[in-house]
C-alpha cells in the first residue's frame, strides 16, 4: 500500500500533528485536524508514526522509574501524553 504525498496545503496541519499526538490542541484545532486526517493518507500516516513513537517512549518511561534527582527539578511545562489520539 502507498502513502500519499502531503500536498502543500497539508503543512498547516502537519506542523500540529505531534500536538495532536499528545492530546495539547486546543478542542477546535484538534477538531480540524482529526478532519484533514479522515481525507488525508499522507498526513494520517505521519500520524500513525508520531503516534507509535510517543507510546514508545510513554513505555520507557514507565518501564525505568526516574532517578532521585528528577524529583528535585521543576515539572516540565509538557502535559503527560494520552497516547494514540
């Protein structure tokens, strides 16, 4: 099976898909993306590919618990991830 190749007027919405990923849109915008991904191969399976990357690394993290010293920094201003949107 090919992939489609984004067209231009894709780039709007490729820059938000790993936003999309990890559940960060605001509502309106992640209802505009899940829209261009029902009528977009391509930029659907960008998606698909961000998304198995984040549950990779969501599994890392849970697997290894962070060292003592993460406890004692400031949290990251990144939200937890949701994992496949």
């Amino acid at each position: 099976m090919s992939v489609a190749t984004p067209s231009p007027s894709c780039d709007s919405f490729r820059e938000l898909l790993a936003v999309y990923v990890i559940g960060a849109l605001e509502p309106e915008q992640a209802s505009e993306v899940r829209t261009h991904l029902g009528t977009c191969s391509a930029c659907e399976a960008e998606q698909v590919e961000l998304a198995q990357i984040v549950a990779f690394l969501d599994a890392i993290r849970r697997a290894w618990p962070d060292p003592p010293w993460i406890a004692e920094r400031p949290a990251s201003p990144m939200p937890p991830s949701k994992g496949m949107a």
